[in-house]
C-alpha cells in the first residue's frame, strides 16, 4: 500500500474517532476510489485488521 493510502487511512480513523465522519470520508473515499486492485486488497484487510482504529473500542473480545 502507498504510504499516501496508509496516512489517508489513518487520519480517517482519527477523524472518524472524533465524530467527524464526514471529514474522514472525504479524505478516505478519494484514494480508496483511486486504488488499483492490488492495493484495494490491501485497503481491506488494513480495514478489518484496524476496526478498532475507527470505533475507538478495545480490541479485545468481550466473553
């Protein structure tokens, strides 16, 4: 993944944290629209490993 991608992601995470959703997607949604198919694949898995990014829970599983 560009490091482009991956501080665009991160700052949406941070945005989206801080109840500025509108903000992230506007900073997510173009270079997500941008990316080629490899790099999509890795804009997936970087979402589903760093949800917890996004909500601001802990990771860990409630039992």
């Amino acid at each position: 993944m560009r490091l482009s991608t991956l501080r665009a992601l991160k700052r949406a995470a941070e945005l989206t944290r801080q109840n500025r959703l509108t903000e992230a997607v506007l900073i997510a949604e173009p270079v997500i629209l941008a990316a080629d198919s490899y790099e999509g694949d890795e804009i997936l898995r970087w979402l589903a490993d760093h949800v917890t990014d996004f909500t601001g829970e802990n990771s860990k599983e409630i039992p």
